[in-house]
C-alpha cells in the first residue's frame, strides 16, 4: 500500500485541487474510523 497518514508535521503540504484534498481528507478520516 501506498497510502501514509498524514503526520501533525506534514499537515500544510502543497495541495492538490480542492476536489482531490476533500476526497483525501474524506478518506483519512474514513479511514481512523475504520481503525476504531
């Protein structure tokens, strides 16, 4: 997998289209919730 969380460092890194950043972020948060 290729998929890295973001680090609390990393938080501002250059972002793609808001459409891929909201998607990303979606799926992050999908993600930790998945995990709990």
């Amino acid at each position: 997998l290729g998929y890295r969380p973001p680090a609390p460092e990393t938080a501002t890194p250059p972002l793609p289209p808001s459409g891929s950043a909201t998607l990303h972020l979606q799926a992050a948060m999908a993600k930790e919730e998945a995990m709990h």
